[in-house]
C-alpha cells in the first residue's frame, strides 16, 4: 500500500508537476514516506517556478538550476531515516540526508542541499516558504505556520 501511495505522491495528478524520473527514483530507493514525498515535490515545483522566473527576469545571473532544482527535491530525505522529524521539529535528518545521498552515488555539489535547508540557498528557502504559505483545509501548513510570502523579503 505505501508503495501505491509512494507512486501517487511523486506522480499523481496535482497541481505541481512530477518530480524528473531520476529524483522520483532515487526517493522510491530509499522509501520514501509518501507525505515526504508530497512536499519534496511541492517544494521542487515551487523552486523549478522561482529559477524559471529569477533566469528570465535576471540573464546576467549565474547559478547552476539543476542544483537548485535536485536540493529543493532531496532536501529533507534525511526524514526516512529519522521519521520522528517528518512531524516534529529536528535536525538529525540533514546530516543523514547527505550521507543518504552520498552513499546512493550522488555527486557532493548537489547532496551538500541536505544538510542546510536552514536557511538554505536562496532558491531553496524561497520555494520552501512560498509553498508552505499555499492553504491547506484546516488552513496552515504544519511546522510552517508563521511563514508567509512577505518573508521572501528577508531572505
């Protein structure tokens, strides 16, 4: 059953767009819970929206997107290892997330996102608090709830 629900997170219809085939693999290699999954593909999408807007509106700018993209899907994958902190405040999950992606063959430039998501590169913490400002039912986003767009400002 996770499985299926692992799958419908990475890919099901939504309105954010599937994770490349290459992170929603690597995701169902080590696991992933699907409500990680959920978000790591919120926050790719909101960061694949920041990059494409920051290339077009900033040419002159030089930043690799594919960093930005893969960081922003892999963030928090630490959480399989430490799922406490898939509800609870923690830490322990981004020193594992590196070493998680170290040990799957992942390059260091783009496993290094892991472990310093707060506050994080720019691209990374914009899409994390842009999506974590998008309404749920109950009307907050859990662990997120002080953060609202006006806090790009401050990044």
């Amino acid at each position: 059953m996770d499985g299926l629900l692992l799958d419908r997170a990475l890919t099901g219809a939504a309105q954010v767009r599937p994770l490349p085939e290459h992170m929603a693999a690597l995701l169902r290699k080590v696991s992933a819970p699907p409500r990680l999954a959920a978000h790591l593909r919120a926050v790719h999408d909101a960061a694949w929206h920041l990059t494409a807007g920051i290339a077009e509106l900033y040419p002159q700018l030089v930043f690799d997107r594919e960093e930005v993209l893969f960081g922003a899907a892999t963030h928090d994958i630490g959480k399989t290892i430490h799922t406490a902190e898939l509800s609870q405040p923690g830490r322990y999950h981004e020193q594992a997330g590196y070493e998680l992606l170290i040990e799957s063959g992942v390059e260091h430039r783009l496993a290094r996102f892991a472990p310093t998501t707060e506050p994080g590169p720019l691209p990374i913490s914009a899409s994390r608090i842009c999506w974590s400002a998008w309404p749920t039912r109950s009307g907050r986003r859990n662990g997120y709830r002080s953060r609202r767009p006006d806090h790009l400002a401050n990044l």
